[in-house]
C-alpha cells in the first residue's frame, strides 16, 4: 500500500467503522433493555386495566371481546399480548384469542418467564383477591426479539447508508488536503535541474512547512555544494596554471642558453614546478578521495606512532634537504586512535610537511601527545613564524595560503587534515605559540583514543 491517500482512507476508514461498531453495539443493548423495561411497563398496566374492567362490568369478559377491545393489541405483531383471566380456585374465566388454555404465570403476583408449547413466555400476573381473580397478561418474548431487531434495522440501515456517505467524503477530502502535497511535486517536477533557487510556493500548509524547509535546505546545500566545485576547479587551474607557465619558460631557457649555469639554474627551476605540480596534483586526489569515502569504519584503531615512523621515512628527503629535525615523543609507542591508517598517515603529512616546509634551517618540528578533558589526540610543533591570528580561521580553506607562506604550498593541506578529523568526530586545533611557532593538533574524542600500555 504505497499511496498515501489509500493509507489515510484506510485508517480514517478503519477507525469511523470502529466508533459506530461500538455505537451500533451499545445503541443495541441498550435499546433492548429500555424496550424491555416499557414492554414492562405495558404488561403491568395492561393487567390492571383487564382487573379494572372486570370489576367495572360486573363480570369477566371472555372470548373475543377481550382481543377486539383490547386498547393494547398492535396490528402488526401477531399474538403480541395475551390475556388470561382466573378464579383464585384454578378456572379458567376467560382468554383472549390465541392465549394458550395452560396458566401464562405463576400463581403469585408479578413477573415471570414460562414455556408453552415451545414458546416462551413473559408474564406479569396481577392478583385481586377482593374479587377472587388472577389476571395474566404475556408477551411472546419471539415477539419481543422481533419488535426489538426491526428497531435495529431500523437503526442499522441509515447508518450504513451514512457511512457509504461519509466514505465518498472521506475520500473527497484526503484528495482535497493532500492537493499542497501535489503542488509541490508539481513545482519540482517543472523546475530545471540545474534551477537551485529555493520552491516559489506561495502560500504553504502549517504541516508541509518542513517538507519544503527541508528542500530549499537542499537546494541551499547543493548550490553551495556547486559553488565550491567550481572554485576548487578555478582554483586548481589557476594553480596548475604557474607551475606549467614556469615549467614551459625554464625548458625554452634552457633549451636556447649554452651558458651552463644558466641551463643549470633552469633546470633547477624546472625540477622545482615539477615538484610543485606533482604535490598539488597529490594533494587534489587525496581530497577528492577522501570527499567519495563514506562513513568511516567505526571500530578501527591505529598505532600513532606506526603512523609518525611512515610519514618520517616519506619526508626524510625533504628533512635532510631543509637540515630539519624530526623529534618523536615516546609516548605516541603507547597511544592508538580509532580512525583509519591512511587517512592518519595523509594528515600527518600534510602538517609535517607544511612544519618542515615553515621551520627555518637547524630547526626542529615536535611531534607529541595533545589532550583535554573532552579530547585527546597528536600535536605537529614547529618553531616557525607562525600563522597571524586574524588568518587562523581562514588557513583553513581551500587554496587559501597566509600572507607568510613560504615555499611552493597549495593551501591545500589543512583542508584535507579537516575534512579527515571532520570524517571521524574530531577536529583541527591551530594556535600560535608565545615563544614563535604554530602547534596544530588532531584532536578527537577521548573515547577514538586510548593507551595500550604504560609509558
């Protein structure tokens, strides 16, 4: 049952059925005992009245007289009363026609339940003993069954006919309230795919007011989505763009001097924007790469310090050709942290390198333990100039390089560390230190870090 009107119908449906089943079964019984109860009634009064008309007479009336006189007789309900008049000795005075000739009651007043014949009967017996008579008046209780169904049918039928009636309304008017719901897949259906503007609906029910919140949150998203790919595009070919502009004026220099110094330097050059452009390439496929990852595997623990010795054996050209230093805390031999080993090897490098790539010659980048009351994690130390603070949030961005960026950076790096830390619940930290440097630590929920042994 995938519409949504037939489900609707269904339990609306399903539950008016369900009220006037109760209804129909309470209007039932108690519409069966109230007409018992003036059925009753009818038999007490009818009693007396026969007792009253006796006496009146003089005499008993007997035979037809008391079935043709008879105020209570109803057309239409054949043998619904009969009568019976007795002498208090056991005779049999007189009867109405169709009363059976055995006694209907009892020999005392009052009601009572007897079967003649196969009929069951309810008696009210009225005694006067002044007169020395005893007066039943009955009524077949099949009668009664009778009297009282045909007031259910009478109930039942326009009730049926009622909910037929209520149905086809019922009907008419989901149609109708889910109509809002038609014109916003109405309004999507016309709207071009690349059309990213919020729905232009006017006016807009109180309980589709999420629904359509909830798409122009998309549409928002996606079009900042689009924007973002379009500069990471623009960026990438305005980056792509140096290096190869340089990389083209260094081959023709070297190819047109026979100086070779000059072809020496040229070639340096050279080396330099292939350097360059292979990092920046490097580092756009890390970031597209870890974007198509999905949800990262929740139950995946890494050695730090695994991951440090890998990073320092890749880097160890660099830190050699910079004359920096590359010092460990013991202490990441005893810390693992739960997020994948690629994605912890791809940010180390990429803070390591941008501290070796900011710290002067002799210097040295530190690499230790970082922890808080709600997070712990790795911290890349360097002694360089630091990032200025009003550049801190911003650093963080694609193709974003502060103003005191040295060497050939993409300003790409951070990002990439983000968008892993962002992947796994934790976070970049950037802080310049008092005594000159930059400590950049990945922290993460103290529950993603633990320590394996005592250091």
């Amino acid at each position: 049952m995938n519409s949504l009107r037939i489900r609707l119908f269904v339990l609306l449906a399903a539950v008016t059925a369900l009220v006037w089943a109760s209804a129909a079964t309470w209007i039932y019984f108690n519409t069966r005992v109230e007409v018992e109860k003036v059925l009753d009634r009818r038999l007490v009064e009818a009693a007396r009245m026969v007792g009253s008309l006796a006496n009146a007479s003089g005499g008993v009336p007997v035979g037809p007289s008391l079935e043709r006189g008879s105020p209570f007789a109803t057309s239409g309900y054949d043998r619904q009363l009969s009568c019976q008049i007795w002498s208090l000795d056991g005779k049999l005075l007189g009867r109405s026609t169709g009363a059976p000739l055995e006694p209907l009651g009892s020999d005392g007043s009052g009601f009572s339940e007897r079967s003649i014949h196969g009929e069951t009967w309810r008696v009210y017996s009225f005694v006067d003993r002044t007169r020395g008579l005893r007066v039943h008046v009955g009524d077949n209780l099949s009668v009664r069954r009778n009297l009282v169904n045909d007031l259910i049918k009478g109930l039942v039928l326009p009730a049926l006919i009622g909910m037929l009636a209520l149905a086809a309304l019922l009907w008419t008017g989901i149609g109708r309230g889910l109509s809002p719901l038609r014109d916003v897949a109405k309004a999507l259906e016309r709207r071009d795919p690349s059309d990213l503007r919020p729905l232009d609906i006017r006016e807009v029910r109180d309980e589709l007011r999420p629904v359509v919140r909830s798409v122009d949150g998309l549409f928002d998203r996606l079009e900042r989505g689009r924007a973002s790919e379009r500069h990471l595009i623009a960026s990438a070919a305005h980056e792509l763009q140096t290096p190869l502009a340089g990389l083209k004026t260094h081959a023709q220099i070297a190819a047109m001097s026979d100086d070779p110094d000059v072809r020496a330097r040229a070639l340096l050059q050279i080396q330099t924007s292939v350097d360059r452009t292979a990092r920046l390439v490097r580092q756009l496929l890390d970031l597209a790469r870890q974007e198509a990852l999905g949800d990262p595997p929740s139950e995946v623990w890494t050695k730090a310090d695994a991951a440090v010795s890998i990073v320092q054996d890749e880097l160890c050209p660099s830190l050699e050709l910079r004359h920096v230093g590359l010092e460990v805390d013991p202490a990441l031999a005893c810390l693992e942290v739960r997020i994948d080993e690629g994605a912890l090897i791809l940010s180390l490098r990429n803070l390591i390198e941008n501290a070796v790539n900011h710290s002067a010659a002799g210097g040295t980048v530190r690499i230790s333990m970082d922890a808080s009351d709600q997070r712990a994690g790795i911290a890349v130390i360097d002694d360089g100039p630091g990032i200025p603070e009003d550049e801190l949030a911003s650093v963080r961005e694609r193709f974003v390089r502060g103003r005191r960026e040295k060497g050939a950076g993409s300003g790409l790096g951070l990002s990439i560390v983000e968008l892993v830390l962002n992947r796994a619940g934790g976070m970049l930290q950037l802080a310049n230190r008092a005594e000159g440097g930059l400590h950049a630590a990945m922290l993460l929920p103290v529950s993603a870090v633990r320590r394996t042994g005592i250091y």
